[in-house]
C-alpha cells in the first residue's frame, strides 16, 4: 500500500476501515510504537485511492471477516496497534 498511498507506515498503521472511502483515503492518524496519535502537524490531509488498490483493500475486508468502521485495517495482535517488539 505505501507505493500507492505515498504514506508514511505510521499513518498507514493508524489507517481504520472507516478512513477507506470510495475515492480517497483520510490520514487523520499515526501510530508509533504501539501508541496512537494524532499526525505531527495535526494537519489532516487525503490520498487518492486507486482503483487497483480499493480492490485489493475490499478483499483484506472481506478476507478480515469483514471488521467495523473503527477496527484497524493493518492490526497486530489481537486488533490492536502495532508495538515495536511486535514489528
């Protein structure tokens, strides 16, 4: 996703099903070290979703049993953010 999006991994870390949209995805949020926050610059900004990757994103959807609007699209585990022993 990163060579599509042009995202840094923290924020594709912190990216929840509801940030997919149908054209775009919302950055609105990093996670580092198993810790979620806000971007740096508390800026909020969006990413054009490409077609091949909104495809390749409804599969991980449904292969993911189809998890809520406020799950993480890229959990560790047990759902839950990333930590740096965990990566």
């Amino acid at each position: 996703m990163p060579a599509f999006a042009r995202a840094k991994r923290s924020f594709l870390l912190g990216l929840r099903w509801g940030d997919i949209r149908e054209q775009i995805i919302l950055i609105q949020r990093s996670i580092s070290l198993g810790e979620e926050a806000d971007t740096k610059t508390r800026q909020h900004r969006t990413v054009r979703l490409l077609v091949s990757l909104a495809a390749d994103l409804r599969a991980w959807r449904v292969g993911a049993l189809r998890p809520d609007d406020d799950q993480l699209v890229f959990p560790g585990k047990n759902g839950q953010p990333w930590t740096q022993a965990a990566y």
